[in-house]
C-alpha cells in the first residue's frame, strides 16, 4: 500500500486555521517531516505510538532540542522498543 505524496501547500490553509487557534506560528509546521516520523514509527511495528511520537517530538522541540536530533532520537528509541527494549 503506498501513501499519498504529503501536499503541505494543500494542507496550508487547515494548519494556518489551526495554528491561529493554538497560538503557534505556521512556520514552525513541517507537515512532511511529521507524517515521515510517524510513518516510521508506525512502520516498526508500533502503529498506536504513531501520533504519541509526534507530541514526544514536538515537546522536545518546545523545550529546546533540536528538531533533527530529536527526531532521529525518538526513531532511535521506537525501533528499540520495537525489538523488546522498551519493556
């Protein structure tokens, strides 16, 4: 099954509608990058933990961490505790 292409233009209006509501800047929304991680995550046998993951990366990236970094860490993580490490 293959997943539509992430259209974050087409998406722009909604997460521009959303962001006023919350009070975070669009700017700071990279709709690809999140469908990417939590893909992944799903994909390494952890579906359920899919959307769980992108609030983890978006606290971390509140807090200050760096978005790549973060991101590469909580994939890091979901693969281990895919294989048994999270127990």
């Amino acid at each position: 099954m293959t997943r539509p292409p992430v259209d974050q233009a087409l998406w722009q209006p909604w997460i521009d509608h959303v962001c006023a509501a919350v009070g975070v800047d669009p700017a700071l929304v990279d709709a690809r990058a999140i469908h990417d991680l939590t893909g992944e995550v799903a994909r390494v046998g952890e579906r359920p933990m899919a959307p769980v993951s992108a609030h983890l990366w978006g606290v971390a990236v509140g807090a200050g961490a760096d978005a790549d970094a973060a991101g590469a860490a909580l994939l890091d993580a979901a693969r281990d505790a895919a294989r048994g490490g999270g127990s």
